[in-house]
C-alpha cells in the first residue's frame, strides 16, 4: 500500500528540501483544479497561435480615450477584443457553440465570459472566476468596456450577484495585466467547459514588421486559440480565425 502524500512524507531525501507553505485543494482552489482537469480529460483541445497588427485598433483607441470625459470610460483593447469576439462567432456561428450531452448545441446569444484573477486564501494562493458579458453581439465598444470594468471590480469585490457567472459562450482569458512584457507570448489556455472556443490576447509591443513592403515599427499583438475538436474542425477555425483578426 501506498501511503496517502502529506507535506511531511513527501520529502524523500532528508535534508534536501523543506516545506514552506501548503495550499490546501478546497474551496475555490479546489474547484479550479477539478474543472482545469476535467476540461483537459473531457474535451479534444487543440491550439492555434498567430500574431495580429493592432497599429489601427491602437490608434482607434486613442480616439475613443480623447473623448474619455464624453462617454463615461477610457475604452479598453479588451473591448475591441470582445467586439471583434461577436462579430466572428456571428460569421462563424459553429463558434459559439459546445457540447452538451451528445449533442452540439449552438447559441444564438454571444454570451462571452472574462476571466478575471482573485487573490487567494494565503500567501502563495491565487484564485480565478468567470463573470460573462451578455449578448456582446448587439453592444457597442462604450457599452462593452463599461460592462467590462464593472463586472471585473464586483468580481475582485466579491459583489457579484447569483447568475452572473453562468451561461457564457465563449471565454475571453486577457493577460495583458500578468505579467508586463513577459506576457508578449503564447500559451495554450483551457477551455471554459462546455464551450467550444477560448482566446487569450497578449500584451501588444512594437515590433519591426514588414508593412506594404517596407520594414517598419507595427503594434504587434500574439493571439492564443484553443478550439474543442470535437465541435471545430480546422476550416471553421481558420474561418474564426481570420474574421477575429481582420476585426482587430
């Protein structure tokens, strides 16, 4: 018989390591863990990894921050992100679907959940949840980023209400606040289960990049995709693909 691993009996060599800290596995670091393992268990996830100029979406951005005082909120690239996220789950509707029992179930709705990062119960924990911007598809970018924010700080507060973290369609997983610029990377983030589709934008730096044919500075943004291949064949996801990056 094995017996059962506690910090105490984990250390095999004595003298070669030392335990500073546990995490216990309940609560919501519990229930990360278990959704994290079943998504990777349940679903065939693959991932697709691209750059995309955001010269423009920059420079649109900048319009829409000069105006901060008119419309209510310092319009963010998040928001630019979900927008561009409806406008291709509409082109490419297969997108915004999952499984659910035997059946691929697509929505009519482009419900997109944010994942936001809490801070855990101790010093080394850390926490995550999943609030979701509704029917993003028929909002505008003022109406998003203000959703956005709000949603985002009720989350960290701890103030949001029954309901509002369920019924998402697709994820959007931001890590431009991570990790600064060690976040201009790709990754392969999980799939929010049963979705069929999650994206994760990095950080977006300038880079020299050829540009009409001449080698210049271009805000350059690296995108991260993982599709369940059960729901997604490899046309429709190039078909997502290209529209959300035309978008941006």
């Amino acid at each position: 018989q094995v017996a059962p691993a506690t910090a105490a009996n984990a250390v095999a060599a004595p003298g070669t390591l030392t335990v500073k800290g546990t995490v216990p596995l309940k609560g919501m670091r519990g229930a990360i863990a278990r959704r994290m393992t079943q998504s990777l268990q349940t679903a065939a996830q693959l991932s697709q990894f691209s750059e995309v100029d955001a010269t423009r979406l920059l420079e649109a951005r900048a319009r829409f921050i000069a105006n901060a005082d008119a419309y209510g909120t310092r319009v963010s690239v998040n928001a630019f992100v979900v927008k561009a996220m409806a406008v291709a789950c509409q082109a490419v509707p297969i997108a915004n679907a999952g499984v659910v029992g035997d059946e691929i179930v697509l929505w009519n709705e482009v419900n997109v959940g944010i994942a936001v990062s809490l801070p855990g119960q101790g010093e080394w924990d850390s926490g995550l949840i999943v609030p979701v911007l509704r029917n993003a598809e028929r909002k505008g970018l003022v109406q998003i980023d203000k959703e956005l924010r709000d949603l985002a700080t009720r989350a960290r507060e701890g103030r949001l209400v029954p309901g509002e973290t369920e019924g998402g369609t697709i994820t959007l997983s931001p890590t431009a606040a991570m990790g600064g610029e060690a976040m201009y990377s790709w990754s392969t983030p999980v799939l929010n289960l049963p979705q069929a589709l999650i994206v994760q934008p990095g950080m977006i730096m300038p880079r020299a990049m050829i540009h009409e044919g001449e080698i210049a500075k271009r805000e350059m943004m690296p995108l991260s995709i993982t599709f369940d291949h059960r729901v997604l064949d490899g046309d429709p996801l190039a078909s997502f693909v290209v529209t959300l990056r035309r978008c941006l």
